[in-house]
C-alpha cells in the first residue's frame, strides 16, 4: 500500500506524482490555449519540450535544498 492511502489522498498518488501531474495539466492547457484548443501532429515535439521543461521545474522544485516551489509562467 502507498504511503498516498495511508494518509487520505483521495487519487493514490504521491506528492510528487500530484506535482507532476498538476505541472502537465497546466502546460497542456496553455498549449491548448495557444494553438486553439488543437495541437496538431506537427506541433507534438514542441508541446512534448515544453512540457519537460515544466517536469523538469518540478522536479527541482521538490529536491532537498530546492528554495520554494515552482512558478507557473501563467
């Protein structure tokens, strides 16, 4: 059992799966935003760098030592 049930997270998911997944959701919704609701196939290896560059953000932002938490550039 993951530590995620143990202390009442609703979705299972560790903290840091939740960062990620928050990180994601917020990349792909600017992306969609920027291209009109459509990401075309064409466009797919931008939004995939983008949206590394976010994990990428939230991953540092969660190491020991990391000052404050990531900056959505929203």
């Amino acid at each position: 059992m993951s530590d995620a049930f143990v202390v009442g997270d609703p979705d299972g998911l560790s903290p840091l799966l939740v960062a990620l997944r928050d990180a994601i959701a917020r990349e792909l919704h600017a992306q969609l935003a920027l291209r009109g609701e459509r990401i075309a196939l064409a466009d797919l290896p931008e939004v995939s760098y983008q949206i590394t560059l976010r994990v990428d953000e939230t991953l540092r932002c969660t190491r020991p030592g990391a000052a404050g938490r990531a900056q959505s550039p929203e």
